[in-house]
C-alpha cells in the first residue's frame, strides 16, 4: 500500500502534477479501505450483493474529491477515510437502485452485469438500502480525531443530499420528464444540480467540514462542486451519444432511448462542450485563493470535462 504521507508529495509539483498518478494513488487507499469496510457475514447473500456493487470498480472520484478537499484545508486522509467510503456506499446505492427495471431498467453497470441481473430484483433493493443505512453508521463509528460537531454536520449535509431535497427529488422529477418534449432549462438544470450535483457537493463540502474550514472556504468548495457537478452531467449526456457501450461499461444510448431531455436535444453537442467547459473554468477560478494546494482539485476538474467514460 502506498504511505498517505507521499499523497501531499505532488501538491508542491506544479508544473509536472501528474493527475493519473494521484488518481490512481488514491483510488488505491479507496479501493482497500472499501474492502475493510464490509466484510462478508451471515446473512451472506445481502454481504455478497453490496460488495458486488461496492467493489465494481470505477473512478472512485466521489472518495477522491473528499479526501482531496481535505488535505487542502489542512485536514488528513485518515480523517476523511470513513467518510469517503461512506459516500461511494451512498453513490453505490443509487446505481444499484437507478438500474432497477422500475427506474433505468439497465442491464449492465461498470462493464458488469447489474446487481438486480446477478441478484435479484428483491436483494437488489435490499443491497441498496443496506449500503444507505451502512454509510451513516460507518461514519458516525468510524471516524477518528474529528470533533463530534463535525461528524454531526457531515452526516446532516450527506443526510440532505441523498434525501427528497437532493439526489431522491432531482430522480423523481427526471422519471416525471421522460417522454415530455417540452422540457425546460430550467428543469434539466433542477434534474442534475440534485440527482448528480448534491452528492457531488456533498463529497467536497464535507471534506472541508471534517477539516475545519471557515465559511467562507466552504463556500467557495461548495460553488467549485455545482460548477463541476452540472459539468459532469453535461459530459455524461454528450458520452451518451458519443461514446460505445464497450467505452461507458453500460448501455450506451439509453437517454434517446427513453426520451429524455439531455443537455445536448436542447443546445446541440458544441455549445454543450461550451457550457460544460465554462462551468469547469468557473470551478477552477474559486479555487485560485488556494494557490498550489488546490492543484488536484483543479486538475480534477479538467479530468471532468476531458473524460471518456
């Protein structure tokens, strides 16, 4: 395993930080820390099925962008740990639940069949209400050497998030849009600011709570996350038409498929790329107050926009 001590190394390297190397740096400590999280007990079946959606793989970005917030306001891995698992727990759920037949109805996830195809549609929406509960039990156990205060606002925000306000609201209001042709900008950015931004927010935001950052530093964290959220989504509806099954590692093409609005049926995809790019400069001008402590943030950010899956 990689020291966390050699995780501040590139900071200091400006010029030559090298994002695949921190990501995958990182994505490591993720990866292991995940597998501690849960281990296999009676009754196996349910165990088997959150760590089959858990351990899927994937980016990890959601883990990594709270751990990175955190060490930028001079927090450490260690005390962001339990709950950077705890939101690629959250955000394992929503997959697992968004692929059920009564949601996307997809039948395949991170180049893997999906947990109900595996499963079961029955422990499949068991898997995912055991990895919602877990994470709010893993953090309030599990983190170290962090006031009580801060666990508590951490899980209030994840809370809030994941809830009727953020992520559940914007699914319900992009279930109600499907088919409708007259979808409004104003209602695609509601859809993705809660289904994909809130958690995305939350990721960074809560990091620089468990640090102790001022209110005005989380603000700027919080306006850097909407930035890169809806830039994101952005991205992911043009690799929807853009990109293959065999490059996204589910189903390509799904959004045209169910008629849904998408950034690109209401711009096109050049003024889509446009947008999405100025939301990344927007997210990477808040942070300039930071200086070289906030390159991997930043460079995150370009990773947003130039991803291919």
């Amino acid at each position: 395993m990689i020291a966390t001590d050699d995780l501040h190394a590139p900071q200091g390297e400006s010029p030559a930080f090298d994002l695949s190397a921190y990501l995958t740096q990182q994505a490591v400590l993720v990866e292991a820390a995940l597998d501690r999280s849960l281990p296999l007990t009676y009754p196996e079946k349910i165990y088997e099925a959150m760590r089959y959606s858990l351990l899927a793989g994937g980016k990890r970005l959601r883990p990594i962008l709270c751990l990175a917030s955190c060490t930028l306001m001079g927090g450490s891995v260690e005390m962001a740990m339990p709950t950077a698992c705890a939101l690629e727990m959250i955000h394992t759920m929503s997959l697992i639940h968004d692929d059920l037949p009564a949601m996307d109805n997809d039948d395949y996830r991170r180049g893997k069949p999906t947990n109900h195809k595996v499963y079961g549609e029955d422990i499949a929406i068991l898997a995912g209400d055991g990895l919602l509960s877990y994470a709010f039990e893993f953090i309030a156990t599990q983190t170290q050497n962090v006031p009580a205060e801060r666990v508590l606002q951490v899980i209030a925000r994840l809370g809030r998030a994941v809830g009727a306000a953020g992520l559940v609201g914007g699914q319900v209001v992009d279930l109600e849009s499907e088919g409708k042709p007259d979808i409004s900008l104003e209602t695609l950015n509601f859809i993705h600011t809660h289904k994909t931004g809130a958690l995305l927010e939350a990721c960074v935001v809560c990091g620089g709570v468990l640090a102790g950052s001022s209110e005005s530093d989380l603000q700027r964290l919080s306006r850097y996350a909407e930035n890169i959220g809806l830039a994101f989504q952005i991205v992911d509806d043009i690799l929807d038409i853009t990109a293959t099954a065999e490059e996204l590692g589910k189903t390509a093409g799904k959004d045209l498929q169910a008629q849904k609005a998408t950034f690109p049926s209401l711009w096109g995809l050049e003024e889509s790329r446009r947008q999405a790019q100025q939301l990344i400069d927007a997210a990477k001008a808040e942070l300039e107050p930071f200086g070289e402590r906030a390159i991997p943030l930043s460079a995150i950010a370009d990773f947003i926009i130039s991803r291919t899956n």
